[in-house]
C-alpha cells in the first residue's frame, strides 16, 4: 500500500469503496477548512447587528434634519421620521427624543451579549445619535444649520447612553461613548 494519500486517490480502482484512511483524511481536511471559517462566520453574525444599529441611528439623524428643515422643529417620534422603521427589532429598540435645539435618536440593544457558540459571547452596543441646531459659523447673519453625531457605548449596555453634547462648537460623545460620525 502506498502512504502518500494523494497519489492513493488517484491510482484507486472506480469500482472500490473508500477505506478508512480515506475517509480520516477528508474528515482531517474538512476539520482544517471549519476552524478557519468559523471565527469569521461568527463575527459577521455581530457586525451585522452593530451595523443594523449603526445604519438606523445614522437615518434617523438625517430624517431630523430634512424634518427640521422643513417644519423648523424636530420629530418627536419615530412614525414622523417617516422611515418605515420599525421601533423595536430582534436586537433593538429604537427610540427618539426631542429639545427646542436637539433631537436625540436611541438604538438600545435587547440584550448585552449574544452568543455565538458554547464558549462564546459577544457583546451587543448601545447607540446613540444627536442633531443639534446652531448658528453657521459661515454667516454672521444669524441663520442656522444643523449638525449631527453618532456615538457607540463603550460597554455592552440595556440602558440608554448619555447624550453627546455640543458645547462651544465642538460636537462630543459622553463619557463611555465613542463617536462613530460627524
């Protein structure tokens, strides 16, 4: 018998079954393809629903906007935001919130973590996004624009983030927060 298992499969008679060196070493090759793919398809599975965050908080921020510049006031719900989006999903819930000069838009994740095998969990981030109306630094005649940021919760959290700020012409996320956008 021949040891080396490629020219084995080559030389075998069509009319033979496979033999257990055969069968060990597509079962080892099989083995070597899924602990490759694996952590890859795992992290997707997360990125998607970060991403699913992300996506909708940078909608409603702009939705804001048009809806300001419209109706010279903010949305004070989802429905009139006009996105069709739903204001809870599987990972999250959405919410918005409205000031004279602010609107707040709120992805609260369902859950802290979700797993992705025995051993294996990955967290969920909160999201948070803000419109602010200010003066345009452009035009001394006192008209406005407005500016938005999306901010991410540094830990996995069910409760709603600290809101950004805007303070002296700076756009920020709160303490615990990353900024995502300008």
């Amino acid at each position: 018998m021949n040891n080396k298992p490629l020219p084995h499969f080559l030389q075998k008679n069509p009319h033979q079954g496979f033999t257990a060196l055969d069968l060990l070493f597509i079962i080892m090759i099989m083995g070597v393809i899924v602990a490759i793919a694996l952590p890859s398809l795992l992290s997707s599975k997360n990125k998607a629903i970060s991403a699913e965050a992300r996506n909708t908080i940078g909608a409603m921020n702009r939705s804001q906007q048009a809806y300001f510049w419209e109706k010279k006031s903010f949305a004070s719900s989802i429905k009139d935001l006009q996105l069709g989006i739903k204001t809870q999903t599987t990972n999250y819930n959405y919410s918005t919130r409205m000031t004279a000069k602010s609107a707040y838009n709120y992805a609260i994740a369902r859950r802290e973590y979700v797993s992705e095998g025995l051993f294996d969990r990955r967290p969920v981030k909160t999201y948070v996004g803000a419109v602010f109306i200010v003066p345009d630094p452009k035009n001394s005649q006192n008209e406005l624009e407005t500016v938005a940021i999306a901010c991410q919760a540094d830990s996995p959290t069910t409760k709603r983030p600290p809101d950004p700020t805007y303070q002296n012409g700076v756009l920020a996320c709160s303490d615990g927060a990353t900024s995502l956008s300008r």
